[in-house]
C-alpha cells in the first residue's frame, strides 16, 4: 500500500489517481500511525515551504516521515514535496526542512526574457541511468513543471535527471530510497506515468 502523506498543501487526487492508473492500492491520510504501516510513501505540494513545514509540524509528521526513511521505505516527493526533503529553502529564510538531502532549495534569478514561474512542458537529460524511476523512460523526454525554485544538492551524485531553464538545474533527485521529482508526473502524460509505475513496482 502506497500512503499519500495529507497535510492540507498537496495536489493529492490527481497524484491518488495516477498511482492507481498504475495498480497501486493507495491510501491518503495525514495519521503518523499510517504511515508505518504502509510500503511507500508519497508526498506531494503545492504552495510555500514554511507554510508546507508548518502544516507537517501541526500534524506531528515531521519525525514519522524521517523515521520511515531510515528504516529505508520508499518516499517520493513531487514539487514542493521534493523540496521539502533539503536542509532550507531561499523562499522561506530560518524554516528548517526535512534534511533528507543536504543542500538547499533556490530561486531562479534569471533574464528578464525568461518568466518565473517557470510553468509548462521542458525536458529532462543527463540521466543517472542506474535511477530505478528512470528506467525505460527515453532521454530528453518531456514533462510539465510548475515552480519559482529548484533544488541544489550538496552532492551531485543525488542529482538523476537536469533540465535546462536559464540555467541547468537538477529536476529528478535520487539518494538511496528517497526520490523526488520537481516536475509533476502526474501531470506528464505517459511518461510520467511511466516514472510512477517504476515507483510503483519498486
């Protein structure tokens, strides 16, 4: 069973529904107790990270979840859920993250020709081709993103997949058993179904 972690913030029908387009049996639930229970894990977000770290903080998730990952259950994080697992974020100076990661998250500082948010379909490159959530997806496929920051690794052996916007920043993070994406595959049509499946079938 695959739990999606519920604290107010995430875009979790479409995220349910494309985990169970791929056979799994899920669950959203925002119960610490839940979460030990299930094989996976899954957090997805939309919005701030303080307001994201404070809502997991009101829930008492915030232990649970690093708990869970180091008896090494799957978690993966989808945009803002992604960011959460670094140290801190430039959005929301003085909030500690989950620090699954070591490194931060950034906002792009970019041409005045280019928009931000950085919103709609890009690519993915320079595959770590040893990432399980990678396997049988094509090099240079297409996804969606939506986002005003991007995580920067202090390791770049965590860094499975880049995508190019300005500047070349790392869209998928692998280390171990935790994986986060920051496009949204849920909403990247076969492809990102195809990045869900993989995690699915882990």
């Amino acid at each position: 069973m695959i739990l999606i972690i519920d604290y107010g913030m995430g875009n979790i029908h479409s995220v349910q529904k494309a985990l169970q387009a791929r056979g799994a049996d899920t669950l959203v639930s925002d119960d610490p107790e839940e979460l030990k229970k299930a094989d996976k894990l899954v957090l997805p977000g939309v919005g701030a990270f303080g307001d994201a770290m404070q809502e997991l903080n009101k829930r008492r998730l915030i232990a649970p979840i690093i708990e869970e990952v180091k008896k090494k259950k799957p978690l993966l994080g989808i945009c803002l859920g992604m960011q959460l697992f670094f140290e801190n974020s430039e959005e929301s100076k003085g909030v500690k993250g989950l620090g699954l990661i070591n490194g931060n998250v950034k906002k792009f500082n970019l041409a005045k020709d280019l928009k931000i948010p950085h919103i709609g379909w890009n690519q993915i490159t320079g595959f770590d081709k040893k990432c399980p959530l990678l396997k049988g997806v094509p090099e240079g496929s297409s996804v969606y993103f939506c986002h005003s920051y991007y995580p920067a690794p202090k390791d770049k052996a965590a860094s499975a997949a880049f995508t190019e916007y300005g500047i070349k920043f790392s869209s998928l993070v692998w280390q171990e058993n935790v994986f986060g994406t920051q496009f949204h595959p849920e909403k990247s049509q076969k492809v990102g179904l195809g990045i869900i499946e993989n995690f699915v079938k882990l």
